[in-house]
C-alpha cells in the first residue's frame, strides 16, 4: 500500500504529461479501424465493425497500461534507479513491495481503460446500466497483466528480454484474441490455445457487457481470470521474495 | 558497573553464496551509542554483514540479533530501529528533496504531522534548507549523500548503517558528513560503518573489526590496533635497491619490523628520532627519507596484504 502511495505520489507530478496519450489512443483506433475498416465490412456477428472491435480494444488497452508499469517501469526501479534497494531497508518487505506494484499496475491498467471507456461513451457505446460491470472488471484485468508483466519482470535480467515479452506474447494476444474478427474464424486448434491465454477471455467479458449478452459464458470467463489471477499473484510474489532478499 | 547489553550481536554469522563464503562464521558484539567500523579491502563481505543486519540478505547460518530481535525472525522489528544509508545512492530519483523524506516516512507508517515535523528537523540539521522543492538530480554529490543519511534517520532509529559513507566525496563533504555522524553519537545513536578510509575509521570508530575474506582478522580500538599490530613510527626510505639493502643492515637491530616494498623499506619503531639521523649519518644516496606517525592503512596492508584486490 506504501509503496502503491509512493508510485501515486510520483504520477501526481506528472499525470498532466503523459495522460493525454491515453485518450488520444483509443481515439485514433476507432477511427483508422473503425470508419477505416468499417468501410469494408459494415458488420461483424450483426453489429457495426466499430462496435464490435470497442470491447477488445478497451481490454487490451488495460493490457498495454498494466504490464508496461509491472514490466519497464518495475525493472528500471529494481535494477537501474535503485530505488528498491532503498524502500527494502524500511520495514516493506519484498512481498509487500511486489503487492504494491501490482496494484499500481492494475491502477494504470484502469486508468488507461477508463480514458479509453470514456471516448467509447463519447462515441455513443455502451450506455446503458450494464455497463456498471465493465467498472470492476477493468480493475481485475488490470491487476491479472500487472502480475503477467510483473512475473516476467522477475525472472529476467536484461532489459532487452522485454521485446520478447511484448512481440512474441502481447502482441499475438492483441490479435488472436477476438478483438477484430470473432475467434470462430480460426482453427480450432487455435480456438484450444486461446481458450489458455489471458486477453480472450477478457475481451468475451468486455463485449458480452457492452452488448448485454448475458449467458453462463461469462462466468466461465470471470472465474477464469480470478483463478489465473489469484495463483499468478502466489507465485510472483514468491519470485519477487526470491529475486530480492538473497 | 555491568557492561549494558550489546545492541547487535552476532554469533558464528555466516553467508555462502553458492559454494562462496562471503562472510565465514564471525562473531562480534556492538555496544550501545557507540561507533564500531567493518574496515576490510573489496569483496571482504563488510556490505554482506550490513545487509544481514538490515535483513535483505538471509542468513546461511548463525545467530544475528538487533535490539535483542532475531533479524530472520522479527524482521520488521529490526527493521523499524535501525536507518540505512546505502553504497550506491538509493534515493528516489522521480521525487524532489522533501517527498523524498516523506515518501520515505510513510514507509514507516508515520503520520503526516510527524513526517513533516521530522523531514524540516532534518533538513535543517543536514543543511538542506535550501534545495528543500529541488530535484534530487540536481543535487552535488555531497547532498545526495546528506540526503541520503537524511532519509535514514526519518524515523530516528537508535542504530545507523552507513555503508562506505563518504565513497565519492570531496574532502569537505567528507568532512561534513563526519562531523554530523559526531553530534549523532552524542545524541546517543549507535553508528555502525564500513569504510576503506583508515583516516575515516580512525576519525569515527571506537572500535574497529578488520575483515579479510569473510573473516575477522582482529578487533580493537584504532589507537590499539596500531600498537598491537604495527609499532608507533614508521620510518620511510626510498631509494635504490642496494642501498636499501645496506641500510636495513644496519639499523636491524633498532627496529621491531621492516616491510620491503618494491620501491620502498618501511622500517617499524617505538622512536623514529635515533632511527632517522642513523641514517642520515650513514651519507649515502636517498631519494626520500621521511618519518611518519604509524596509521591504521599500515595496519590495513599488512593485516590484508599489499597486493591489488579485483
């Protein structure tokens, strides 16, 4: 929690810099992709491309947000700045240290996911009582890629593994995940991996709300992310503990 | 009058590294509102002992108690009644001078009141006064440093860790940074430092434990250790390697010890005057031929050898 304030503290100076980024974003994703795309095909599982593709893009900018915080951010404090080495001789230890990094990573998760909910209202999606849900389960998606980023943070030493991180697994999730084509449209072998990875399930919450499709789908996808959440949180904050008092 | 209980106490302390041993079973007890020093060349594991001590690094084996709490045990406890300065600058670069202080009493789950009260009692103490909204980037090395020591006392621990405080610094930061660690050992705080500066230790330390290898060499007060290791005076001659001979000839029977060096003879003595002019009369080519009060690094060099350590 300390160390959750410390890293507000710091974003209190600069928020005013870096968060108009997070609107202009979404902003221009639905206009390349939407009425870019959207010219060619007009509907997707019988909505509106733009619609369609909303909900994904919403998670996975919670996805971006939150794993860069836990992944760049996290390493350059470890292991550059430092400033970890000094926080640990306070009574923080590792495992509360780690803690309070993912929840900083779910708070940016969330804050880039409600600037982009924000532009989506904007747009005309999304108005209606169910969208009330979308709230907390921006908040859990954030924290779930806080502990994916912060779990690969801890297990690498070089800062250039990261690319590894982000072309070979963010970036196949951001497009095999149902944000811009339904998953029907693949193998199902693929169908079978994705059913293991994070971002789909998400992305099937996201536009189940904003459609109002309510079914017992969803819940498999909530419990899903709970669960993978929960045992990812043990086993990084075990990784952090290893990597930091030795 | 009984002696008052160490305020750190190690038993057969130990760390292994894989199959190093980076502090091998050593044992050493710190009283209160004293300054006890860790002197020893690089990689003797002076930085390993205090990062035991401020529980980062597990023990492998041993008993290491602070404030009677077991620092595998009650690691918070400890935690909270001691500060640390850092060998590498560990302040927090994205905030500026004062949220470094209170970002820092947060940690320690003071109130805001407290925290501010205790951060502008420091800022004045180390002379910060004016840096008070600066980033900590633009800061001298010297205030970084005092920042740093700054940082450690936000929560007035009764022991200090500074690791190789003054590492970096110009003489009259070193200096200052001295004197402060003076007037907070009247105020009663125990210091507990490493350093390779003899002149450091000897400025500092009521005592003084010299590792070499992960081991304790030899304990005692700074003026104790010159005396027991190493004789009062030493007398400096440089010159060739022939004439050097000749010299230690004839003068080995007024000195305790010589050292030959490959450039110099270090010859060791209870009196330096005699010494000195014997060698004068002798009328033969010197290039330097100079008397000195024996310090710690003669101690140093000889208990940790000459050599260079990488």
């Amino acid at each position: 929690m300390r160390v959750w304030q410390r890293n507000a503290t710091v974003y209190k100076r600069t928020w005013k810099l870096n968060i108009l980024p997070n609107f202009f974003e979404p902003f221009l994703y639905l206009l390349g992709m939407g009425l870019g795309l959207g010219a060619y095909i007009n509907q997707m599982e019988g909505i509106p491309y733009i619609e369609f593709i909303a909900p994904g893009l919403l998670i996975s900018s919670i996805m971006w947000g939150a794993t860069l915080e836990t992944t760049y951010n996290v390493f350059v404090k470890m292991n550059f700045d430092r400033i970890y080495d000094g926080i640990l001789t306070t009574p923080i230890n590792p495992k509360d240290l780690a803690l309070g990094e993912l929840l900083w990573g779910a708070t940016r998760g969330t804050i880039y996911g409600g600037a982009f909910l924000s532009i989506l209202f904007l747009f005309g999606m999304g108005l209606h009582w169910g969208i009330l849900l979308i709230f907390p389960l921006i908040f859990v998606i954030g924290f779930m890629f806080a502990t994916i980023g912060l779990l690969f943070t801890s297990m690498i030493k070089e800062i250039e593994l990261f690319n590894y991180f982000f072309t070979l697994f963010l970036t196949p999730l951001f497009l095999f995940s149902g944000i811009f084509f339904p998953m029907t449209q693949l193998p199902e072998a693929v169908q079978m991996i994705a059913w293991f990875t994070p971002l789909y399930h998400g992305v099937e919450l996201s536009r189940g709300i904003f459609n109002q499709i309510w079914s017992v789908d969803l819940l498999q996808h909530l419990t899903w992310i709970i669960v993978v959440t929960l045992l990812n949180t043990y086993v990084v904050l075990r990784a952090i503990h290893k990597r930091l008092y030795n | 009058m009984p002696k008052s209980a160490p305020i750190i106490k190690a038993t057969n302390l130990t760390k292994l590294y894989d199959t190093l041993k980076a502090v091998d079973g050593i044992n050493f007890q710190i009283e209160p509102g004293t300054c006890y020093g860790f002197l020893g060349p690089n990689g003797a594991g002076k930085t390993t002992v205090m990062r035991m001590i401020y529980c980062v690094t597990p023990l492998s084996s041993g008993i290491l108690e602070v404030n009677g709490n077991n620092v595998m045990k009650r690691m918070s406890a400890v935690k909270r009644g001691i500060g640390v300065v850092t060998q590498d600058d560990s302040l927090d670069y994205d905030l500026n001078v004062i949220n470094n202080l209170l970002v820092y009493a947060r940690y320690y789950d003071l109130t805001k009141e407290q925290a501010v009260r205790r951060a502008d009692e420091l800022i004045e103490f180390f002379q910060l006064g004016e840096k008070r909204q600066a980033h900590v980037r633009t800061l001298s090395g010297g205030m970084k440093r005092r920042l740093q020591i700054a940082r450690a006392l936000i929560n007035k621990p009764s022991i200090l860790i500074l690791d190789e405080p003054s590492t970096g610094l110009d003489p009259q930061a070193r200096h200052h940074v001295w004197a402060k660690c003076h007037e907070l050992l009247e105020q009663g705080v125990t210091l507990l430092l490493t350093t390779h500066y003899m002149d450091e230790a000897e400025q500092l330390c009521d005592k003084i434990a010299v590792m070499d290898q992960g081991r304790i060499i030899t304990e005692a007060s700074p003026w104790d250790l010159i005396k027991s290791e190493v004789s009062p005076y030493v007398v400096e001659v440089r010159s060739d390697e022939q004439t050097r001979q000749k010299i230690l000839t004839a003068v080995a029977d007024q000195i305790d010890f010589h050292e030959a060096l490959s450039d110099r003879l270090l010859l060791y003595t209870a009196d330096a005057i005699p010494l000195h002019a014997q060698i004068q009369d002798m009328n033969i080519p010197v290039k330097t031929l100079l008397s000195r009060r024996a310090s710690l690094e003669d101690v140093f060099l000889k208990l940790t050898g000459r050599e260079l350590i990488d």
